[in-house]
C-alpha cells in the first residue's frame, strides 16, 4: 500500500557460536535478514504489480525492481478461509465494512504453520498476523485520500526440543520475531494543468 518493507540484511550475528561455513545452523546466525515470504498474509491482497528495473524516485532508493503489493479495501462479507496438508495449516478471516462519506474499513486475522520437513521440528515455521486498514476520501475543489493501516505480526516459534537430532546432547531452538506497523499514505489530487498530485507516506 505504498509502505516501504525493509529487505536488507539486519546483520546481527553471532560470531565465534559455531562455524557457519560447518554447522547445520549457519543459516541461522542472523536475525532478520532478507524477507521471510511466510510472513506475509496473502488473503488480503487485492493486486500485485511488478515493476522490472530499476523504478521511479517515488518508491525510494531501490535498484532491483519492485514487487508494489494492494491489499482489499471496501465493504465485504465475513470471508473465512481454511487450508491444510501435509506441510501446513492455514486460515484466515476477513471483514470489510463501508460507511458513509467515502469511509471503508477492513480488518483480517491469520494463521500459519508451515513445515518444510515435517519430520523436522527445527525446520517448522508458525506466524500469526493481524490488520485494520482504513481508507477516507474528501471530494471538493480537490481530491483528498487518506489509507492508513495498523499491522501486527508475531512468529510462534517458541522453545523446540528434539532429543533425536543429536546422540551428545539435546538440541534446542529459540526464535521469535514480532513486528508492528504504522503506516498512513495521504495524497492531494488537484484539477491544475501544472501540478497533479502531492503525496506524502509515512511508516512506524
């Protein structure tokens, strides 16, 4: 929704712990880094636009294209979707309402677990995520729109244990991540033959 999401590496390592070159966790050595696709909720999506290249100053300092994700807005029934195999478990549920005076408001709530060896308990992967967007337009002599949207995200992945995985001692795994965002997008649309649009996007 015109919010930046930061990809870049957080860099956070923990040197000398074990050789990462080695060990079965090297991946793990950092937190954060790069961006879990697991993560993000797809049952709130409304359109995807891929941009190739390198794109316009208006997306930031980006030089290597840009995936521009929307998400739903506008008045909906309650949505409940459910999904299961042997990899993984979803469900989500979605509301969207309309009121009057060009307000809408949609919330969602998520769930996932994801097992990419489910004979693996290290390798599972369990996140819970929550939404409440919230769009309003003004039409007068100029066009005012504002979107703004609380986001809560929280992986489950608590203390794991698995006393198979070693024959010396018993392994185990800590890992959790929890993210809140605030974003807001104002645009100013005007009827002037030299200046169409202000924009202004902010993110916490």
């Amino acid at each position: 929704d015109g919010a930046p999401i930061n990809t870049n590496g957080d860099m956070q390592s923990a040197a000398g712990l074990y050789n990462s070159a080695t060990s079965s966790n090297g991946d793990r050595s950092n937190t954060n880094r790069g961006l879990d696709l697991r993560s993000l909720g797809t049952d709130d999506i409304e359109k995807v636009t891929i941009v190739r290249g390198i794109p316009t100053v208006e997306y930031g300092d980006l030089t290597s294209g840009l995936v521009l994700i929307e998400r739903k807005k506008g008045a909906a029934p309650f949505t409940l979707r459910a999904k299961t195999d042997g990899f993984g478990k979803l469900f989500a549920l979605s509301k969207g309402y309309a009121f009057k005076d060009s307000l809408f408001v949609n919330a969602d709530l998520g769930y996932l677990t994801g097992m990419a060896q489910p004979t693996n308990s290290f390798e599972n992967f369990k996140r819970a995520t929550g939404s409440v967007r919230i769009d309003k337009t003004w039409n007068g002599k100029n066009r005012l729109n504002w979107k703004s949207a609380f986001d809560y995200s929280t992986t489950l992945d608590n203390e794991k244990t698995d006393p198979d995985n070693s024959y010396i001692a018993t392994d185990n795994y800590y890992a959790r991540k929890q993210s809140f965002a605030l974003n807001n997008k104002f645009s100013l649309r005007f009827k002037n033959p030299w200046l169409d649009e202000l924009e202004l996007t902010s993110k916490f």
